[in-house]
C-alpha cells in the first residue's frame, strides 16, 4: 500500500446501504475520496446526498441492524506506527476502532444539543474522552479540558466546564464540542454541518476557530455542509455529491472558478451575491431530489438537468469520472 503513504484517508469505491422494509437505500454509491494530512476537503450537495452516511462509514457508527457496507476500502494511515488499516474489515464494535474514534478521527457532530448528554456536566463529557484515550489521573484530565475550552474562545472556560449543556448557548454548545473533538489531538477532523442552526456571527467566529486550530494541531479536515460560503472559507478541495455519488471534484479554484457539472453549476448560480444591483432573480435548480429507494439507470441528475439531456444519459451505465484537467474531475458524459 505504499502508493497510499502520502495520504491520511483515502476511500475507494465505497458502497453503503440500507435495507428498510420499503427496499433498499443506497446512500453511498461508488464514493471515492483522498484526504492529505494537514489538508481539507469540503463535501458539499443537497441534503440527503448521501455525505453524512459517507462519514459515518468512516467511523463505522451506522445502525448494525439497518446498514451495511457492501462494497470498497476506507484506508486509514494511523498516528502512532503509520499502519494503514482498512476501517471497512474493523470490528465496527471492537477496541480497534473505539480506540481510533475520538483519538485519531475525531468529529463534530450536526446538532450539538443531541450530541451533548443533558444529564451530565460539559466537563465531565470533555474528561470521560481524555481518560479514555490518556493514561492520566482525573485532576490532569480536568486542567487538560479546561485548557481545551479555552482555546475555542470560551471565556470563564473555569465556571464553563461545571455547566449542563442547556445552560449555554447554541454557539457555546458548539464550541464545547469542538474543544471534545480536539482534546486529544486527531490527525484526522470530520465536521458534519458544523454551523446549522447558528446565527451568520456565530458562523462566521466557528469557521475562523476551526481554521485556526487546523494550523495550531495540523490536524486535516473533512467538512460536510450544503453551504457554499462555508465551503469558500474552508476547503482547500471539493467533492460535490449527488444521490450518493460523486459528480465532480476537484481545487476549490477548480470547481469555483470552472464548474463543469451541471448539477455544480446549478449550485453555483443559485448562491446570492452580496451588492449585486441587478434584480434577476437567483436561478433555482428545478425539481427535487428523486425518492432514495428509485434505482435510477444512467444519470441520476438527468431528471433535473436543465439544458444538457442527451439520449445517452438515460443508459444503463453511469457516466464515468473524467479528468478534465490535472486534478478536476467531473462524471457526465458531456466531458467522457
């Protein structure tokens, strides 16, 4: 696995489906992703695309029941002796990969207040992580955790440390589960959604906050969201998802400045530009995302592509990823 060294994670072909009573939901489909140490990646499309279930395959926390990965590799390069293991064949209960969630892959997840457990303090949930993955006492825990609460800007980190979640604001809750995220150290940073539900300023300090620690722990990130302007302020490379699949990815320049598919170009255009003194109206993508349990053939974003149907697009074979120029990548059968 040399050829993989350079990389912290890379994912190849990484299929994820769930079986309901309905039929099946295939929510990754074929997803395949690098991440470099110290870099990071913005896995950016419409909700329910399929990029919370991508990450959740990483850390291997999908219902057991429901859920399984039936297809492709998640190679992991570890911190400590630079193994590089295939999280896909772990024991998604075992001490292998309890030891790896919260110490060497670490996320935040979207919704702080379920994430956070109301019946116990915020310090003693930061603690409960240090101890877990340090061999330390319980006084050294608590100054670590203090000191973690202090670096995501939360003043009086002291008195914070002792409070239960619902006493703290949405922004507070948010920066608590960073400083949990963080507090030993991962190599590797998965941020679902981290802004949902914050006011712009709030948005604003969070993006700069994980920007900061990112260069302070040189830690590399994976951040999921559907919002463009967190994606601008963070990525240094794109992966835009549709339906479970990846349709384009690519430098944030790239995918910017040049977007090929029409699904990203759709994305684009419909962003408000701030001081903009025309009064065209923003350009919507047309329809909706199809029903998950619909096995659709050729093109899934066919059914809403506004100016690019072709006869081939409705074949029985996917369009394949095409590298348009040296790391862009784009899957639709204008470019193949």
């Amino acid at each position: 696995m040399k050829e993989n060294e350079q990389y912290l994670l890379k994912i190849n072909n990484l299929k994820t489906y769930f079986y309901t009573l309905d039929g099946i939901v295939r929510a990754v489909e074929g997803v395949s992703l690098s991440i470099k140490p110290g870099k990071t990646i913005g896995l950016v499309g419409e909700s329910g695309c399929g990029k919370s279930v991508t990450a959740h395959s990483i850390l291997r926390l999908l219902p057991l029941k429901t859920c399984k990965i039936i297809e492709g590799e998640i190679l992991f390069q570890r911190q400590n002796n630079h193994e590089i293991i295939d999280l896909t064949k772990v024991d998604p209960q075992g001490s292998l990969i309890r030891s790896i969630r919260g110490k060497e892959i670490a996320m935040i997840f979207q919704e702080p207040m379920t994430s956070l457990s109301p019946v116990y303090t915020v310090g003693n949930q930061i603690i409960e992580a240090i101890l877990l993955h340090n061999q330390i006492e319980y006084p050294e825990a608590r100054e670590h955790a203090i000191s973690m609460l202090k670096s995501v800007g939360l003043g009086m980190a002291e008195s914070i440390i002792d409070e239960y979640p619902h006493r703290l604001s949405g922004g507070q809750r948010q920066r608590v589960m960073i400083a949990m995220a963080l507090s030993c150290n991962p190599s590797l940073l998965i941020a679902d959604e981290p802004t949902t539900a914050l006011d712009v300023t709030i948005q604003a300090q969070i993006m700069e906050l994980l920007k900061s620690l990112q260069k302070q722990f040189n830690m590399a990130v994976l951040i999921i969201t559907h919002n463009l302007g967190v994606i601008a302020e963070m990525a240094d490379e794109i992966v835009v998802m549709y339906l479970g699949r990846i349709v384009e990815k690519g430098s944030l320049e790239q995918v910017f400045e040049k977007p090929l598919h029409p699904y990203t170009i759709g994305l684009i255009k419909s962003i408000p530009i701030i001081g903009n003194q025309t009064k065209k109206r923003l350009a919507p993508i047309p329809g909706s995302v199809p029903d998950p349990l619909a096995v659709i053939e050729g093109c899934a974003f066919r059914l809403r592509c506004p100016a690019y149907k072709q006869k081939e697009c409705t074949g029985h074979k996917e369009s394949p990823m095409v590298e348009v120029e040296p790391g862009h990548y784009v899957s639709c059968l204008l470019y193949s």
